[in-house]
C-alpha cells in the first residue's frame, strides 16, 4: 500500500495513540513530540480523523488529548475522508 505523507502521520499518530493510551486520553502535544511533527499539523490531522470517527477528542483541566475510538485499520485512517 502507498501513503501519503500525510497519510503516513495520521497512521503514525495513530499507532502512537494506541502504544500510549491504556484506556485514557494521550495529549496531542506528548504525540507531536514522540513522533517529531509539528502539534499544528497534527491538530489539523486529527480534526479530519474526528470528523471521520477514528478517534474522539477529549478535554480536561490541564491538556487536549484523543482516544481511540475503537479497532480501526490502516486503511480506514488512509481511505476514508478523514485524510483524503
């Protein structure tokens, strides 16, 4: 399978989010530093995966995360609207 680099950091991201998470939400800023890509661009990211269900924003006192929204494939994070 072929990916675009945006495709690529959006599966990376969610590869990060599933190794880290144990249930509770991942700040988006420990994942843009994980994974070195800028938090602009992984904000903008994960905004298209929310709007396409792939995972589900969370906000507290003192961080914005994402959790997984449930058993997702590669190819749903690459094909569906989310990054296209």
């Amino acid at each position: 399978m072929r990916l675009s680099t945006k495709g690529r950091y959006a599966v990376m991201a969610m590869v990060d989010l599933a190794q880290h998470s144990d249930g509770n939400p991942v700040s988006l800023a420990e994942i843009a530093d994980r994974q070195e890509i800028s938090l602009s661009y992984l904000e903008q990211l994960f905004a298209r995966l929310r709007k396409g269900g792939l995972v589900r924003s969370v906000r507290g006192p003192t961080v914005e995360g994402a959790a997984c929204a449930g058993g997702v494939a590669a190819p749903a994070v690459t094909r569906g609207p989310a990054v296209a």
